[in-house]
C-alpha cells in the first residue's frame, strides 16, 4: 500500500529523523549509514532545521522503531554498533529529486522554489527553479491512488513576493501557524550554511577516525 499521509501521517519526531538521515546520506556519506548517536546529534542540531528540536535518545528510538514498522528506515548491522539508513525513495514512492525537496521542507519548514533550489545545492544540483517547482507540481497533484499530494502551494503571504511550499507527510498545513514568514537576512542564510559545512566536516572526520579505530587489532 503506498504511503498516504491522510490516514497515516508522520509525527514532528518521525519527520526530523527521516529528514535527517535523508540529508546526511546526501551531505555526509563518509559517516553514512548513521549510529544512534550521530542521528540524535543531527536531529538537534542548531543550523538548517525548522523548528529547533531536542529529542531525547528514547525519542529517536520510538521514531525509529515506528518508521522501520512502515518500511521507511533500515538498521544495519555492525561489528560494534548499529546504524540507521533510509528507505524514503522507496518507502514513500517518489523520485531522489522530489525525495531531496520532501526532506529539506521536512527539516526547514514552508520555502519558496528558489529557496528549495538553494538549499537543495549539496543535497541534488537542480537545473533551474523551474524544475523545482515541477517536481512540487507533481509531489501536489500525486493521485488517490499513489496516496495523494505530498506537497501544497501555500497562499501567498501579504507583502511577500513568491509563495511558500509545505509538505503533507506530517498531515494537513496549519495554515494559520505558518501565516508569517520567518524573517532571516541573507547574512544569517549565508553564516548557517558555513555552520552547516563545518559541522559537516567535523561528522566525517569523526566518522573516519572510528573506522581506523576499528581497524587497529
């Protein structure tokens, strides 16, 4: 049965680890599949997420152990840890581009086509806004029969000039929640991103370092 977040939709708690171990597959692959302490680490982090969370260890492993019930992740075993990987392609029936869109309104909440192209850099490289916003006028029109939409073109707020794209898997938009737009400065995008890749890179090397410690006798 596909995915149909009408009857079935994800809680915040099961969107931000899926979301987050979306992103990292396509960020940081080196530390990829992810061990539980890595993936509680990047569902908290302070940068590119929407709402801050701060989910407890036990959270994370509800929010597991519900979405490996529903196919959507996979623990692999390991020597001495276990790690997570996604099913979200698979799971949720769509393409790795409309996948790459789904995780980042996922994780940063309502954004227009062009922010999504931004955003998507280091997760898909898309051509133009245009294929965007293509691939969300398909995650919108998905039929009854494949589960229904999983994107909605959100009304667009006073003042503002592009409207805003929201994802369904967590149910229906409040839209009355998300009415006003976050204000952030080119600036702040701009330090967030910089953050983002430092903490990235701090991830494979850890990543790396374990593995030659794995290595030693």
């Amino acid at each position: 049965m596909p995915f149909d977040p009408r009857t079935q939709p994800l809680t915040a708690a099961q969107a931000r680890v899926l979301a987050t171990l979306l992103e990292k597959s396509r960020t940081v692959p080196d530390s990829y599949p992810l061990t539980l302490n890595s993936l509680v680490a990047g569902c908290n982090q302070k940068t590119s997420r929407e709402p801050v969370m701060q989910l407890a260890e036990a959270d994370v492993l509800a929010a597991l152990d519900a979405l490996r019930d529903r196919t959507l992740v996979v623990e692999i075993g390991g020597a001495r840890v276990a790690r997570w990987e996604h099913n979200f392609e698979r799971g949720i029936g769509v393409p790795m581009q409309a996948a790459a869109l789904l995780g980042l309104l996922m994780l940063r909440g309502p954004q227009t086509a062009a922010e999504l192209r931004l955003n998507a850099e280091r997760w898909h490289r898309f051509a133009d806004t245009s294929s965007v916003e293509a691939f969300l006028q398909e995650l919108a029109e998905r039929s009854d029969e494949r589960g229904g939409p999983l994107a909605l073109l959100l009304p667009k707020a006073p003042g503002a000039r592009e409207a805003r794209w929201a994802q369904l898997l967590c149910g229906p938009v409040d839209l009355a929640a998300i009415a006003q737009p976050a204000v952030a400065g080119s600036g702040g995008d701009a330090l967030a991103q910089r953050v983002q890749a430092l903490e990235d890179q701090v991830a494979q090397l850890q990543a790396q370092v374990q593995a030659l410690m794995q290595q030693q006798p």
